[in-house]
C-alpha cells in the first residue's frame, strides 16, 4: 500500500502538478483549492513542500466521521491509515518547478500509465485513495446496489466543470485525458471486475449470514457428507468480485480457520450480480 502510494504521488507531483493539470476526485478537489490559496496569498510551499496532501487529508477528515458512524471502528481505522499515507507521500515528495515533460499529452500518457499502476496496486492491497470510493463503500451497506461509477462521475464532472471555469479549455481536457489513461490502466492492475466463484466448505455454522451481511453478496448453501470422516458439512457457493477476495477469506478465517476454500474464475455470468466497492474493510 506505502509503494502503491508513493508511485501514485510522484506522477501527480512529478509530472501533473508542474504541468498545471488535475486529477479527478477529491485530490482533484483539493488540488484546486491549493491552486485558490496561492493565486490569492502567494504561498506555494510549506517549507518546500506541496501543501496539497493537507488539504486532501482535511477534506477527507468528514469521510472519516462517516465511515465511523456507517461501517464501524474496524473500517474507519483503515479509511485513516489509508488516508493519512496518501496524504503524506503527496506532501513530501517535492514538485519541481520546471516540468520533466513540458508537453501536455506526453505528460498525460505517462502519468496516467504511472499513477494508474501505482492506484491499481493500493486497490489491490485492499486500501483506498479515498474520497467518492469511500462513500460508496458505506452507503453499500444500506444499500447494495449503490453506484460508485455514478459518485464517481459527478466529483470529476465538478473538477472539470472547475477547470473549464478557472482556467481554460485546453486544461479541462488534457486533464480528462489523463484521468481517462490513468482509469484505464487501473482496470489492468486492479481485479475489481474480475468475477469468483468461491465455494467454502465448513463444519461451523452462520458463515452464510456473515458473508451475506458483510459483504452484501447471495448465497447458496446446502448439507453434504465427508468421504473419508463421514462427518455432516456445510458447502457454501457465493459469488465475488476479486476486490473482495480478501476480505471473504479474512471473514472465514475468523469464523473456521479450517475452512476449505476453492476459488475459480467465472468467465461468464448471467444473472443478478452486482458490481461493489470495497477496501477490505
């Protein structure tokens, strides 16, 4: 996750933030309130460091609240951390006050391609950049068929609709396209999409209400008999995203440390699955 985070920083503060560009979310957010508070005091560093993973970590402060009061101490702990670790490699790798690439859609490209892996591997390791995808996590629980593309989409509108207003159109789009590039090599890395098939065999019982509980997922149970002990088992067939992976076999584990899992791709699927957000909580 620090890894993930500090590949992440160094394309936003190497090469986007010297070319004036923004990302979307709430970094984007904060970005453009940096951008506010110097146009208008005429600081820029912070003993020469980039104050924009303050203003990150403060707008996520009220996430924080959220997340305690929505999904529990356990998770909320976890959004911090998350949070705090971001924030913290924003501010200090420093931001060169001559850009390394001074062509937009060359910075464009590379960013996307770095700052994508480095994401991509902070969602792999069950964490979160924070902001819209941690809200969608805990409206998720009341309600499972939230839309994290939808939260998504109005931040970033917001974020360019800002560019387009306070700077000019060349920036709202290069902007764009680098979010767009960056997305897209998130979906290489990250396994959010990819669908499992886990079958759980168990001698204890109510694992079924957990995962359904926890991570809003049917299931399918029913009774069957060991070949050689002859004891009485419970075979459980869910279905998951590999986003959720983790945090499934995290929560039998905890209930049967014996419990046998076996997992496979599902190539195809037909039927009510829904896609979720998740950070391992």
């Amino acid at each position: 996750m620090i890894l993930g985070n500090l590949i992440y920083a160094f394309s936003i503060n190497l090469l986007i933030t010297p070319m004036h560009l923004y990302n979307g979310g709430f970094l984007g957010i904060s970005q453009i309130v940096r951008h506010l508070i110097t146009d208008n005091t005429g600081v820029e560093m912070i003993y020469g460091h980039d104050f924009t993973g303050i203003i990150y970590f403060l707008i996520n402060i009220p996430l924080f609240i959220y997340a305690y009061n929505s999904a529990g101490f356990k998770f909320a702990t976890k959004t911090l951390i998350s949070i705090g670790i971001s924030s913290v490699c924003l501010t200090l790798v420093p931001v060169p006050r001559i850009p390394y690439i001074d062509d937009y859609l060359t910075a464009c490209v590379v960013a996307g391609v770095i700052g994508g892996i480095g994401t991509g591997m902070i969602l792999r390791g069950g964490s979160s950049t924070g902001g819209p995808d941690i809200i969608a996590v805990c409206m998720s629980k009341k309600n499972p068929n939230v839309s994290v593309g939808l939260l998504n989409n109005i931040v970033n509108f917001a974020v360019y609709g800002c560019c387009l207003v306070l700077f000019n159109v060349e920036i709202a789009v290069y902007s764009f396209i680098y979010s767009a590039i960056k997305a897209m090599f998130i979906d290489r890395m990250h396994t959010q999409n990819i669908k499992t098939e886990v079958l759980i065999i168990t001698k204890k019982e109510g694992i079924e209400k957990i995962l359904t509980e926890d991570l809003s997922r049917g299931v399918t149970s029913w009774k069957g008999t060991g070949a050689y002990t002859g004891d009485e088992v419970t075979i459980i067939l869910t279905l998951v995203s590999k986003y959720e992976i983790e945090h499934l076999k995290g929560l039998v584990h905890d209930m049967d440390p014996n419990a046998f899992l076996m997992m496979s791709d599902g190539e195809s699927i037909v039927g009510n699955f829904k896609r979720h957000i998740g950070i391992g909580e």
